[in-house]
C-alpha cells in the first residue's frame, strides 16, 4: 500500500535544506512526496522559532494542518525543527494534535517517526545530540523544493557566536563544518538536476571549515565550486564580518561565477549596542570590511539586517545607527525589531523598549533605505544587466527574473517584455527602461546562450 508524506518547511533557507533531506529519505525509504496535505499519509511541519513572529506562525501552521487528520487521510502529525528542540518538554501537553517531535539533532530519524505512527505510536519524542553532524551521504537523497534552477547549499551547521540576543546556539548545537569534499559532490548533483544557481548558506558561513581544517577555509570551497560544470552563479550569505577574510574577498572578485553579492548581518551601527549585544566587531571595524569588498568589487551589492529597539537603546544610538547606514549605503537591508528571546542573556537585560518605539524606529531605517534603495535603481535605467529568468506575471504580458544582485525571495525583481517566450531558468539579457524604488523594469535584448 501506498505511504504518502507532504511536508511545510518554515523559517530560514537552512531549515528549508533540512526538509528537503528528509523528504529525499523518506522517499528512499519507499514514501510518496505529494502536495497536498489531505492526500497525505503522513505530514511534517519543520518549524522556527528564532522571533516571536516565527514562533507563533509555526504554531498556527501545527493547528492547520491538524484539521487533515479528520478531514483528509492524515494518520500522524511531525514537527521538526527549532520550535520542537526549545519546547519538546511541554509540547503534547500543549499541542495535543502532534502525534511526534524530532529534535534538531534528529531529523534524519523521520523515517523511523513516520513509521512509527503509521504502526499506532503517538505522541513519542526522538532526540539527538545537537551537536550531531549529519550523515554526509543524506545530502545526496535531497528532493527540491526550490525552482529547479537553483538551490541552497548549507556548509555548516550551529553555531559559536552567543550573541546575546539569540536562541540558535542552544537549539543547533555548536559549528560544525562539512567536508569540502562532501560538498562538491552535492554541488555536482545538483548541477546534473539543471541547478545553475548556487546559494551557499549556513548560521555563519564565513567561518566555514575552522573546526575541520584549522582556520577558516571559505575561500578554498568557494573556488572548487566554481570548478563544477552546469553551475553559472554561486551566491554567498550570511557571512560575519569579523571572519570574512581577505583571501575569500579575493577569491569572490577573481571567480567569473561567483556573484558581486554578499549578506552580512551586523546588526546596529553603535559600538554600544553591539557590544551590549555580544557582536565581535564595532563600526570601524564594519566600514572596513565593507570598503574592501567595494575597493575589490566596485559593483558589489551588499545586503545587511539590522536590529532596533535592542534594550537600552537609546535615541543617541539609534541616531548612530540611521547615521550608519546613511553613510555606508547599503544596496540591499533588512530590519527587525528587537524579540525578547526567553532563554537568551538579552530578554534579563533592564531597559526593555515597548513595540510601539520599536516599530517607529524600524519604520525610519526602512524610509531611509527606501531612498538609498531608489538611487541604487535608478543608475540602472539605460544599462543591460544579466537575467535568471523566474517565470511570467499571469496577469499581463511581462516576465520577472533577478540579477546577480538579487536573493531570491529577499531582494528586488526585474520585470522585463520578450519577444520570444522565456523559459524559467534561462538567462536574457535586458536592457532597463524604468527603476522603481526596489524593482527594475525593461525589455529583452537578447537570449544569453552561454548558460542555457
């Protein structure tokens, strides 16, 4: 007979990596991936809970998804993920509709846990370590989820930074890289499956390879990548700046295929904050690493997040901070206002802020960025920029895609007509009629044949 699993990955594109290996070896183990929840057998629900937002949408996803079991074919409910790691204690007292829960460490246990249910087990726990390192060869079983055209690639998993603010260290465990070798291997899969878009991710990926290899080694995996056929684009984020290296800088501006594109997430602007929140770098500091990657690449596109409302922050550093990013002008930002992690050294501090400051001060940085994020635009207009086409608008006659400059799902889209229509994953070439406060608009110029 039968097994079928549907599975709803939340959260970051790391825990996205996670779903996608378990669907690969439940598949292996004789499961049907189907899309439908109410066609499902067996449903997953990976979850996060790094802010409060993702907490509670994890929790109502739980309770949707639990109506299949009396209204679909739906046997047994799995949660996996940050939100089962932080509250497995208390969960089924809370959650009676969860029928199991894998801890961090086990997600490569869902095999057993579904047939577990299957066989009329409810409500177990399975746990691991949360310094477990995953079995390399389960990487190569990963069924996407993405567009076929690109995929992430997680090097590493924990993480040693203890920023003061959050939860992850408790939940994941402490870094641990992958091999380069393993790594290479899935890139190469990948690029046999039509994957030509690389994002390489981790909770810190410039610190990749320190704990195998003795320092960080970012710079050497980043050019055997580039040495895999089929793959046009490789694309860094979440790289701390205090272990971004000169020699990864070098390697990112010598390498045709790796993108003039990074994240870094610094935080805040204040030397005082930052401190307060356990970051290894002050602004000097910042301004450095960020003048190298712009002297290295002058058409570097670097993307941040930012934290406001963090406690005690005052209007002085607050100031700094919209200071800060006036100056640097970054291509592409984030923000968030500061949660109040149970659990972490932040949530005890005194001077909490309320969420209606919070917010006020998001909403600045983000009327500020929307004018830096314009004038970046507009020195498009009258340019051709290079294309990953994403697919067409359904309700006119226009297509999207992104460049080298944009994330999929985080960052701007170009919108562009074609004469002749183009498939999602080809590159076009266009030249940019119009910016708008973050999109580009133009026509198609020509097909980019090198890297159909």
């Amino acid at each position: 007979m039968e097994k079928t699993v549907a599975f709803t990955s939340l959260g970051c594109d790391k825990n996205r990596v996670d779903s996608e290996v378990m669907l690969g070896i439940l598949k292996k183990a004789g499961y049907t991936p189907v899309a439908e929840e109410r066609d499902a057998d067996i449903i997953v629900v990976n979850t996060c809970c790094f802010i409060q937002d993702a907490l509670e949408e994890s929790i109502e996803t739980i309770l949707e998804l639990a109506k299949y079991k009396a209204e679909g074919r739906c046997k047994g409910l799995i949660v996996a993920g940050c939100l089962s790691q932080r509250y497995r204690e208390e969960f089924f007292q809370e959650l009676p509709e969860v029928d199991a829960i894998l801890s961090t460490g086990a997600y490569e246990e869902i095999v057993q846990a579904a047939d577990r249910i299957l066989e009329g087990e409810k409500e177990f726990v399975i746990e691991e370590d949360i310094d477990h390192k995953m079995d390399e060869e389960h990487s190569k079983l990963r069924v996407l989820s993405t567009a076929g055209y690109y995929a992430y690639l997680k090097i590493s998993e924990g993480c040693d930074n203890h920023c003061t603010y959050c939860i992850i260290p408790k939940l994941k465990g402490k870094h641990r890289s992958r091999t380069m070798e393993s790594l290479v291997e899935e890139a190469q899969l990948l690029a046999k499956q039509g994957v030509k878009e690389l994002i390489i991710v981790a909770q810190d990926t410039s610190i990749y390879g320190r704990d195998l290899y003795g320092k960080p080694m970012l710079h050497e995996l980043l050019r055997r990548l580039c040495d895999v056929d089929g793959i046009a684009w490789i694309r860094l984020l979440y790289c701390y700046p205090e272990t971004l290296t000169d020699e990864t800088i070098q390697v990112m501006a010598e390498e045709p295929k790796i993108c003039h594109y990074i994240d870094i997430p610094i935080q805040h602007g204040s030397d005082t904050v930052l401190k307060k929140m356990g970051r290894k770098t002050n602004q000097a500091e910042l301004k450095e690493r960020i003048g190298a990657l712009r002297k290295a690449m002058p058409d570097m596109a670097i993307r941040t997040t930012l934290i406001v409302g963090f406690p005690q922050e005052s209007e002085e550093e607050f100031r700094e901070l919209l200071d800060f990013v006036e100056e640097m002008q970054f291509e592409r930002l984030g923000v968030f206002t500061y949660s109040q992690e149970e659990g972490t050294a932040a949530a005890r501090m005194d001077g909490q802020i309320d969420e209606d400051a919070k917010q006020e001060r998001k909403d600045q940085v983000m009327a500020l960025q929307k004018d830096i994020s314009a004038k970046y635009c507009q020195k498009f207009v009258g340019k051709t920029v290079r294309v990953l086409v994403e697919g067409k608008l359904p309700e006119d006659e226009m297509y999207c895609g992104r460049t080298v400059q944009d994330a999929p799902d985080i960052d701007g889209m170009v919108f562009f007509r074609a004469e002749e229509a183009p498939l999602s994953g080809d590159f076009v070439t266009v030249k940019i009629t119009e910016a708008i406060d973050y999109d580009l608009i133009g026509d198609v110029v020509y097909a980019d044949e090198s890297a159909q």
